[in-house]
C-alpha cells in the first residue's frame, strides 16, 4: 500500500514497500564535516524535523544515511531511510542555505541532450556481464542484488524488454546489499565467477537463483553457499573452479567497483535501471509499454 506525507506545500513524497521498488541501500550515516560544506544540517536537527513532522506515525521509523553537498553546492542534500513494516524507502531532502526549507524529490538532468553525460560514464565504466547487440543502439545497465525480491520480479520484464528492443545490450552491475540481503554478496561471487568460465552460463545461473530466491530467503550465507555451488554446476560450469573463484580478491574487488560506480551514478536500491543513460529507479511502478516506449525513443535519440 502507498502512503503519501505532504508537509506545508513544499515537502510531498511517497513511502511504497520494498515490495515495489526494491531493497534500499543502508548504511552508517555518512555526514559531511562543517569544513567541506558550511551550509549543512546537523544529524540531530534533520532527526528533530522528522520527529516533528512525522512522528505521529508509530509504524514509521527512520534513519538518517547521509549529509553532504547537493551538485548544486548551495544546497545540502539529506538521505533518510525510512521504514514501514512493509519494507523500506529512501527519502531524499534538498536543505535551502538558511535551512528553513527543504524540497523533496531528485535532481534529475537537464540540457539539450540530459542523459549524455550518464550513457558516456556507463559506457566507460560499465564492465559487468553482457548480452545482446555487440553494436548497440541502447544499452541498458541494470544494478542488481540476487537476494532482493524486486530484482526476481523484474526480471521477466527486462527479458521480455531484450526480446522485443532489436539491436539492445544489457549489462548486469552487481550490486548486493548485504544490510538487507545476508547472502546476496556470496551469490554475486558465484555469478561472477560462472561468467568467467562461459558468458552464457551467468544468465542461466542468475535465472536459477532468482527460481529458488524464496526458498533461501531466510537460510543463513553458510547454508545458502552449497545450494550456489550446485547452482554453478546445473548453469554448465565447473561448480569446484567457481568456488575456488569466489575465494579470490579479484572477485570481491570487481564487485566493490560495481558498488561504487553505482553509488556515483545516484544507485538508491534495487533493481535500477540505466535506458541509454536515463535513470529508471522504478522498474515494478511502470508499465512495461512505457518502458518499452522509453527504450525505443533512447535508442532513437544517442
């Protein structure tokens, strides 16, 4: 169920379950000093304002993930991880220099062509497992986590996307979150290391963890990490090399990349997709012709 707070006119957003947009990267709070940045709240007084504003709710609980300079450095740029019993959403503030407002929302890129800049850094720095067009006309960049649920059940529309988009690449960024998802860090070593044995076995292999994601739900790493291994064998590979791979640093370093890249690309959870280097954070929220629609018109417009 979706439940919207508005505040006064200038503060309005939606908190929806993890059930529909996906898991939600948390953390340590990530404050910046005084020093990078004079304009910033303190923790405590963005805590103040939310209590006042939302704490007649007994089912809401959040966290305050960061602080730090907005791109416009005018302005302060709050995340908040807010939580409902039915799962968790981050909430984004932008503070005024005076902080007596805040405005709710994204920036979102602006210019003659608003997404060249992100499809030009993806196409850089995006090195995970591919499939598709080896000359594309739209490439689309998906940050995953195997364990989360949102990810399982937007999987058949990316693939049904890929089926219907001629002439589309898809890359897969790892992108567990280990807060929320005990064991997803452990899977993408696994997917990781099938794909270095044979490109089209990662694919396979991610289909049969999503098949099986709810029976491992609430297994613990040490009991899920045989039934992977298993995984890696029916997907094709040798399931002992794949382990033995998921020991090396290599492995854990390319996905610690993954993370990061998507952290500088504005990742907030999972699964988020990058059409042509146009953000979509939403995949379950919209409907598939849309999505469609906005890939063909990405493919049109590079």
């Amino acid at each position: 169920m979706k439940k919207t707070f508005c505040v006064v006119l200038v503060l309005c957003f939606a908190i929806t379950a993890v059930a529909q947009q996906g898991g939600e990267k948390s953390s340590a709070p990530k404050v910046a000093t005084k020093g990078e940045a004079s304009n910033l709240p303190s923790e405590e007084m963005v805590d103040s304002f939310l209590r006042h504003t939302f704490g007649y709710d007994q089912n809401l609980k959040w966290r305050v993930a960061e602080i730090k300079p907005a791109a416009d450095p005018s302005l302060a740029e709050v995340a908040v991880v807010m939580s409902t019993p039915g799962g968790q959403q981050t909430l984004k503030l932008f503070v005024t220099p005076d902080q007596k407002f805040a405005i709710s929302g994204e920036f979102v890129p602006f210019g003659a062509d608003p997404y060249a800049a992100m499809r030009n850094l993806l196409a850089e720095k995006a090195k995970g497992p591919s499939r598709g067009a080896a000359n594309p006309e739209v490439t689309i960049v998906e940050f995953g986590d195997l364990q989360c649920p949102a990810c399982k059940r937007a999987q058949p529309t990316i693939e049904k996307l890929m089926n219907d988009v001629p002439n589309a690449k898809l890359i897969f960024e790892q992108y567990p979150i280990p807060e929320l998802h005990p064991w997803a860090m452990t899977a993408a070593k696994y997917a990781l290391c099938v794909d270095k044995q044979n490109k089209e076995a990662f694919w396979k292999f991610i289909d049969t963890v999503y098949q099986h994601q709810d029976e491992m739900e609430p297994m613990k790493v040490e009991q899920v990490e045989p039934l992977l291994k298993g995984y890696a064998g029916d997907s094709g590979v040798n399931a002992d090399q794949a382990e033995k791979c998921t020991k090396e640093p290599g492995i854990e370093a390319q996905i610690f990349s993954s993370q990061e890249l998507g952290k500088e690309v504005g990742v907030t959870g999972t699964p988020t997709l990058f059409i042509g280097g146009r953000k979509i954070g939403n995949v379950g929220g919209i409907p598939y012709d849309t999505l469609k629609d906005i890939t063909n018109f990405q493919a049109q417009s590079k």
